[in-house]
C-alpha cells in the first residue's frame, strides 16, 4: 500500500487563470524519502502546504496511509514538518517546544516526558531541553525542530528546506545526518529542496517539478542519467550537463551528428538513433562534464574532436577544462593527474553509450 | 434498514466528523465579523446617513423631506463658514508648515550627539501627551490679556508692551496656532529623528570623503532621502489640523465673535447648539471631502508603492 | 546617522547647538511649569504676580477646590477609559490576528476599509451615532462613551496588531497547527505571549486617545456622564464669577496628570505607538 498517494493534485490561487500546480501524480511507499525539487516558484512548497493541508487545493486528491485526507484538517491528518526557518515557538524552552504537540493531543504526562527524552537522545540535545530558542546556534535549532517533529510519531514527515539556513559545513553535516536518521528510523518522508545535490544525495525517490508539474518522477540515479527532458537534465548534476547545438544526419546507414572543435567537423555515430530520425533536423546534444575524456594520441579508431582549452579550474578532487565545441562552451571533468595547458588543442573522446538529444524547441527528449 | 435510514445515518456522522473542520474554517471570520459589522454600519453607514441628512431641511430633528443641494448652497453663502475655511486655510497651512521647520530643526540638531538626548527628546514630546483641553487652558491663562505673557514681560522692564492677540478678532488665530504648534512640533521631531537615524551612514561617509559640509549633506542627501517621513508628517499634521476642534473650543470657543471658527467648531455648534441639524451635516461632508482629497492620493501611492517594493 | 562630528572637544558650534537644544527645552516646559506655579497660589497672587514669580505662600486650595469640582468626572473619564481600552485592545489582538495570519477572500478588502477608519473626520458620524445612542437607552452615559470610543478605536488597535503579527513568520502558525492546535490555541499559546510589546502600544495609545477626548464626550455625554475634558472645559469657559485661575490651572493638571504620568513610565511605546500609527505596513 502507499504510503502517500497525490492523485492529480491541482491548484489555482484566487480568479488567476495561472495555476499553481497542474495535475501532480505521485506514489511513494511506507518508509521512503520522496524529494521535491525544482527552482524557485516551481510549485513545490505549494505541494507540500496542500499535503500538510496548510493550503486547500482545487481539485484531486490526497490519500495518506490508505485514506482520503483531501479536507481533513492539518492537526488531524497526523503529519510532521521541519520548516526553513525552523518556526520553533520562541517563549517556549525547547523542552516545551518538543512537548506542545503531544500536549495539545492530551498525552499524558509522564508519556510525554519519555517521548522528550527519547528524541532528545536520539538528537543528542538533552543538554539543551531547558534552553529558549533563541539562545540557541542555528544547527541546534535545527535540531530542536527535527526533535519537535520526531516526537509525535506521524505517519508522515515533511522538510521545507530544512538545511538552507545553515553555512556551508553545517549543512554537509545535517545532511549526512538526516539520512542517517532516515536509514535507523525508516519514516516516510517528504522533503523540499532547491538544491540539487540534497536531491541526489538524500533521496530514494525524486520528483523534479518545473511551473506546477512534475517533469521527471524517479529514482536519482535514473533521473541522472536518464533525464526526461531538457529542464531535468539542465537543473540535475553539477557542473551542469553540456548542450551542443548539432544536426542530425545519416552516414553510411548510421545516424550521425557532427562536431568541430579546432579543425576538422568529425561525425560522431549515435548508436541509440534510429537512422529515420536522423533526417538533418537540429537538435540539442546532451553530454555530462565526466562523459568526456582527453586523450594524447590516436587509440583504435575512435573518432576524436580537438578542441583548445580555454579555462582550467583544478577543484582539488578533479579539475574542470573549458573547450569550445560547434561554438559553445563545453565543460570536461577530468582527474587532477592528466591536466593539459591553456591553449594547448586536445583531443576529445566522448562516451558515446550515454549521449542524450532533445529538440530544442520543446526540450522534449529524442532519445 | 431502508436506504434512506442508511442516507441519514452516514450523513449524520459525517457532519459529526467535518464539524469541528468546518468551524476552524469559520472562526477568523466569525471573529472579524463584529469589527466588520461595527464598520460598515458605524462609519460607511453613518457617513451616508449624514450626507442623506446633509440633503434635507433638518434642524433640531431629523425629516427627511429633500431639499437637494440647498444646505450646501446656505453654506457656502454663509459669512461664518467662509471664515472658518479660511481660518482653516491659514492655521493648517502655517500649523503644518512651522511644524515640519521646527521638527526637522530641532531633530537635526539633536542628532548631532548630544549629552542627555533622551531627557530632551522627553521634554520636546510631552505635549502630544495632553489633552488639547490642557493645551488650551494654559495657553488661554498664559496669552491672558492682562495677566499673562502681557504683565511677565511688562514685569521684567519692557514698558509698552501689549500683547492681547487672543481677544483681536484678526490675531486670534495666531494663538491656536502657537498653541497647536507647541503641542505637535516635537511629535514631528521625533518622527524625523527616527527617520535620520535610519540613513545609511557609509552614504553620509562617502560624502565627506567627497568634500561635501555639514549643511549640504543635510540638504542635498540626507532631507531628500527622508520624503516618505515628510508625506506621513504632512498627512498626519494636516488630520490633526481639519480635526482640531478641542483645542478653539477650550481657547476660543470660536470667538470674538466668530473670528477664530474652524469648520469642526462651525459643524458642532450648528448641529447641536443651534438647530442647524442640515447645515452642520452638510458641513461635515464637506470636511470629509477635504480629507479624502487629502488621504486618496496618499493612500494611492502608499499602496502603489509597497506593490512595486 | 549621528557619527558626522568625529570630534568629540566643545567647539564652538557644538555648545551654540547645546544652547539651542536647552533653551527650545525651556520653552517647552514653560506652559507646564507656569500650571503648577498657578495652581499653588492664592487667588490674589495670581493677580499680583506674574507667569513666572513664585506662589507667595504655597497653598492647596486652588487644588482642593478643582479636586471637588470635577472628581466626579475625573472618575467618570476612568469608568470609561479603562473598559474602552481593554475591550479594544483585545478586540484589535484578535482581529490583527485573524487578518495577518488567517488571510481569506476579502480580508484584504475588510483591512483597507479599516485603515480608512484611522483617518475619517469623526464628525461626518457624530449625528448617526447619537441618534443611535438615544434609541439604545446609551445617551448621555459612560457606557455609551465606552461603545464609542471601542468602534473607533478598533481601527487603531486592529492597525498595530495586523502590522506587528505580519513580521511573525507563518511558519510558527503552520508548525502550531500540525501540532494540532487551533485558532483560539495558536493565539493564547504561541501569538500573545509574543506580543507584549504592541499589547503596551495599544493600551498607552488607546488610554491617551480615549482619556484626552473631548469631541465625543461633550457630543454624547454630558451632566453627570461627562469626562473629565468636557468637565475641564466647562469650568474654564464659564463666564460667570470671577476667574479662579489657580482653581483652573489645578483642574487642568488633575486631567493631564494620567496621561503624562503614562508618557513617563513608558514614553518608548508612547513614541512607538505614535510613529507606527504612522507607518503602515
């Protein structure tokens, strides 16, 4: 059974013709973290209101746990959420924080003192249960509002950009341990995020969004390489995928694009094209940084693109080289070893097997 | 069972369970309501009920028998109505304009790190805090004809000199106007002091370095940059002026005569001490006209502005 | 704003703006000192001294004898302050609440309508407003004074609130609503005992609004229903007898001492109150 099951979810704000959100359909099952992510004004946080029931939605439905939540109210559809700016009650100690929900559901006393200590312990805050908010660091507020949400066991916990108020390392840190979290405890999530690497990292299931739809619903590792369309392939992976503007053609019963870097145009065979699409129409060629290498020399028959490296950005861990290909600036991530001058003309192999296309008009993929 | 008992009985617990749901819906709405209502019959309500008055022959009660524009056109034709637009016209205008000259004075000055500027902000407010009643009765005993700022100064040497303005039907207005500007300046020094507290300093800084004095820093960036507290003093200072109607009946009660009326003084007494229910009706809408024309276009950019920021 | 003299050494300029600064002080305090000066003198020194010379002998009289004249009043002016402040206070408490956080169709609307209530010449509503009281029974009564001054200062009291909930984030509401609170819970619980601050503001503001009234009071109530202001007003303008101005200068200081006893204690959400009645969000 679903866990959660949003059935052609959608909403419109006030008479605007323009609609938030257009029809979304998502299943995730018990135990599994579903990430929304997409840009801002995607919609996103909408979803996730209309699944907490903090905002009404048009039409549709929202099934939790087998049953229709569409117009209960939020304190009743037995849900969690860990917010952005944390919203932990300000006059309240963080003991009260954790406590107030269970306290407003009538638990008894002694219950909702074991149920602080247990997720204090779990969060590692019990030196903190006396203190106010505000005398707290941002990641210990961040974990006061995780506390907040653990301690009622809901069926189901949402994050609204849990993470994007915290400097860089605190941030790497609370990742690791939200998915570790989620690893011990096993809670159906549902979490928000703008950033792409979260998405990649914390996620079993990912729905990328884009103007109130979803553009891709899957797993990182097929929205990665198997990207729906233009915008998924755009917005996931960093640095970002290289789109280069070819034709496609037919050579000797093959399907072809052609690529000029400096010197020659060299016809690259697509594998995975039908030769009846390849009728000279123009198309995007979608190609990762790591899916392409240099190469000194001439190995086999491989045909190469040489091309003159502009930038060279060493990141530590592997360094980025900037060449022009058919006018356009392509990245390459290479390892930090075999590094090749500025200026210098290089040769690219491309991994052929994972070349993606789109139109460029609607972005759709061609295959 | 019939299928209609089994109908009742599911709607039944339904509403059971959406009752409190739909309540929670209902409840900002059932709090605003009484405002709501308060407002709507209270002020919208009422102002048309005055205009309708303001439209009839009414004097000591209410009739409704219509007499068109006829009370507008007494009005207008009225001696003392006149006087006491123009009295407003020259108390507003000077009121409003000594005012900001005082207040932005006094708030540069003070802003220039002064020893103890807490305890003379206090003193420079503590007027707002009196009632204009209090404003006018010691303004009334200290311009006291006589007794007053008159003998002090006669007192202290100065021979010949007279000052009697609050029983010279062509001075009197001056007083209220001392009155009122002593009550509200340091209101509008404050608000100034808060808005030049609110200037980035580095722009300050970066015109010292270019050179520029004290003064034309004041002038040329500081002031301008301070509009939106000027349009808010002015709003407010020309509201406290249309309203002013405590501060001449505690003075003046308009007189001598009716030299020192103003349209809030003229409204009160012909609507309830003279039977003059549609002449004073048809006054206050004309007040109220003075204010829209007023508040509209500053409501308009208010909005307008916090759309575009 | 206020770094621009680095030089902290008197300068000339500097003790000339102290001067300034110390002589518009007096100025201003001048009318209040010249009220207690008059009010302790005999009716005599009044006449023989002037503005400035101190009471010959310092008596009470003056005081006594406007302590009696309007103490009845001066009660009536509590009677009516007191529930005109706490019920629109928290009448405004909850409707900010309602309008900030609870946002619906037409609240946006209902907000301007009232914003528009700040700024109306009462005037345009005296006549409605009285016939209305008459046929309540509510002429010529503080009660009639308290349901007045509650309508018309909802505007007011609604303003701070709506302006001082918008800064509290939404979050803290939807974070308080998953746990399962409602709208009565959210307010008590998590929105009041944050509010402390504009709670002062609107009870200062509304008790200087609602004491220093005259236009209402000596519209709707008058004999033994009337404030204190209205009373004032009554006992300086009388022209009959000869003028007592020790007598009024007592009177009128027994009306000012609740307001700008208030301004004292707590002149910072005085100023507040003044300046965000201004500012509108």
């Amino acid at each position: 059974m679903a866990a959660l099951e949003l059935k052609n979810v959608r909403k419109t704000y006030g008479n605007a013709a323009q609609e938030a959100l257009k029809g979304i359909n998502i299943s995730i099952d018990t135990g599994q973290f579903l990430i929304l992510v997409g840009p801002s004004g995607c919609g996103k946080s909408t979803l996730m209101n209309a699944i907490a029931g903090l905002e009404d939605i048009s039409s549709g439905a929202i099934i939790l746990g087998g049953e229709d939540v569409t117009t209960v109210e939020p304190k009743d559809r037995d849900i969690a959420m860990v917010f952005q700016s944390y919203a932990l009650y300000p006059t309240m100690t963080v003991r009260e924080n954790i406590a107030f929900g269970l306290k407003i559901r009538k638990t008894p006393a002694d219950q909702i003192a074991a149920e602080v200590d247990r997720v204090a312990k779990l969060l590692q805050i019990e030196h903190l249960l006396e203190r106010k908010p505000s005398q707290l660091s941002g990641g210990q507020q961040q974990r006061v509002a995780m506390g907040r949400a653990l301690a009622r066991r809901p069926k189901l916990y949402l994050f609204d950009e849990p993470l994007s108020n915290l400097d860089a390392k605190l941030r790497v840190e609370m990742r690791t341990e939200i998915k570790l979290m989620h690893q011990r405890l096993k809670t159906t999530t549902v979490y928000v995020t703008h950033d792409q690497i979260e998405a990649m990292t914390l996620g079993d299931r990912v729905a990328v969004m884009k103007d109130g739809e979803v553009q891709q619903f899957g797993t990182p590792q097929e929205i990665y390489n198997n990207p729906a369309n233009l915008f998924v392939a755009s917005f996931i992976g960093s640095p970002p995928m290289n789109f280069i503007p070819v034709a496609l053609d037919q050579e000797s019963g093959r399907s072809v694009v052609r690529l000029q870097g400096q010197g020659e145009r060299i016809a690259i065979s697509l594998p995975m094209l039908q030769t009846a699409l390849a009728d000279g129409r123009e198309a995007i060629l979608g190609i990762r940084p790591e899916q392409i290498c240099i190469r000194r020399g001439q190995i086999g028959d491989l045909p190469l693109v040489s091309a003159r490296v502009q930038v060279v950005e060493p990141t530590g861990p592997d360094t980025l080289v900037y060449v022009e290909v058919n006018g356009v600036q392509v990245c390459c991530r290479l390892a930090p070893v075999d590094t090749p001058e500025i200026g210098s003309i290089v040769a690219l192999e491309l991994d052929v097997e994972r070349l993606v296309l789109f139109e460029p008009a609607s972005g759709a993929r061609i295959a | 069972m019939s299928l209609s008992e089994v109908q009742i009985m599911r709607t039944g617990t339904s509403t059971s369970v959406r009752k409190p749901d739909r309540l929670q819906k209902w409840l900002p709405k059932l709090v605003l309501a009484p405002t709501a209502v308060a407002m709507i019959v209270c002020l919208y309500g009422y102002m048309l009920w005055t205009a309708v008055i303001s439209l009839t022959t009414s004097r000591f009660m209410p009739v409704y028998n219509f007499a068109g524009f006829a009370q507008f056109e007494r009005l207008l034709a009225n001696d003392r109505w006149i006087v006491a637009c123009k009295n407003l016209a020259i108390f507003g205008g000077m009121f409003i304009l000594l005012c900001l000259i005082i207040g932005v004075f006094f708030a540069i000055l003070l802003d220039q790190r002064i020893r103890r500027e807490g305890f003379i902000r206090t003193i420079y407010l503590y007027p707002m805090a009196l009632s204009m009643i209090v404003t006018g009765t010691a303004w009334k005993w200290l311009l006291n004809p006589g007794l007053g700022l008159d003998k002090l100064l006669r007192d202290w040497g100065w021979e010949g000199f007279r000052f009697d303005w609050l029983v010279d039907t062509d001075r009197v207005i001056y007083c209220l106007l001392i009155a009122a500007i002593w009550q509200a300046s340091g209101f509008v020094m404050a608000m100034f002091l808060a808005g030049l507290r609110g200037v980035d300093s580095a722009i300050i800084r970066a015109a010292q370095i270019d050179g520029a004095s004290l003064p034309t820093i004041y002038l040329r960036i500081v002031l301008p940059s301070l509009r939106p507290v000027f349009f808010s003093a002015v709003m407010i200072l020309s509201h406290i002026a249309i309203k002013s109607f405590d501060l001449v009946m505690a003075m003046t009660a308009g007189g001598p005569g009716y030299s020192s009326d103003l349209p809030a003084v003229f409204m009160y007494q012909h609507t309830f001490t003279r039977g003059q229910m549609g002449l004073g009706a048809a006054s206050s809408v004309l007040m109220l006209g003075a204010v829209l024309a007023i508040l509209v276009p500053y409501l308009y950019s208010e909005l307008r502005s916090k759309r575009h920021g | 704003m206020a770094d621009l003299s680095r030089s902290k050494r008197w300068s000339f300029n500097r003790i000339a703006i102290h001067a300034t600064l110390l002589v518009a002080c007096a100025v201003y305090l001048v009318p209040l000192i010249v009220m207690l000066l008059t009010s302790f003198k005999t009716p005599d020194d009044v006449r023989t001294g002037n503005l400035l010379t101190l009471p010959v002998d310092w008596t009470l009289i003056g005081w006594i004898k406007a302590w009696s004249t309007v103490h009845e009043y001066f009660w009536n002016s509590f009677m009516i302050t007191v529930p005109a402040v706490i019920i629109s206070t928290f009448i405004g408490a909850l409707n900010g609440y309602a309008l900030s956080k609870w946002s619906f169709k037409g609240s946006n609307v209902l907000f301007s309508m009232l914003l528009f209530g700040c700024f109306i010449p009462f005037q345009v509503i005296l006549l409605p407003m009285s016939f209305t009281l008459g046929k309540l029974g509510l002429a010529n009564t503080t009660t009639g004074l308290v349901l007045v001054h509650v309508i018309y200062g909802l505007a007011f009291t609604t303003l701070f609130f709506r302006n001082y909930y918008v800064g509290i984030p939404d979050a803290l509401i939807k974070a308080a609503r998953l746990d399962g609170a409602g709208f009565f819970t959210i307010f008590w619980k998590i929105l009041l005992p944050l509010s402390t601050p504009i709670v002062m503001v609107s009870l200062i503001w509304q008790f200087t609004q609602v004491w220093n009234d005259f236009l209402f009071g000596v519209v709707f109530a008058s004999g033994s229903a009337q404030p204190i202001t209205v009373a004032l007003n009554n006992l300086v303008n009388t022209s009959t007898g000869a003028k007592e101005y020790n007598v009024d200068m007592a009177a009128a200081m027994i009306a000012a001492l609740p307001t700008l006893l208030v301004y004292i204690f707590a002149g910072k959400y005085f100023v507040r109150g003044l300046t965000s009645g201004v500012v509108k969000g």
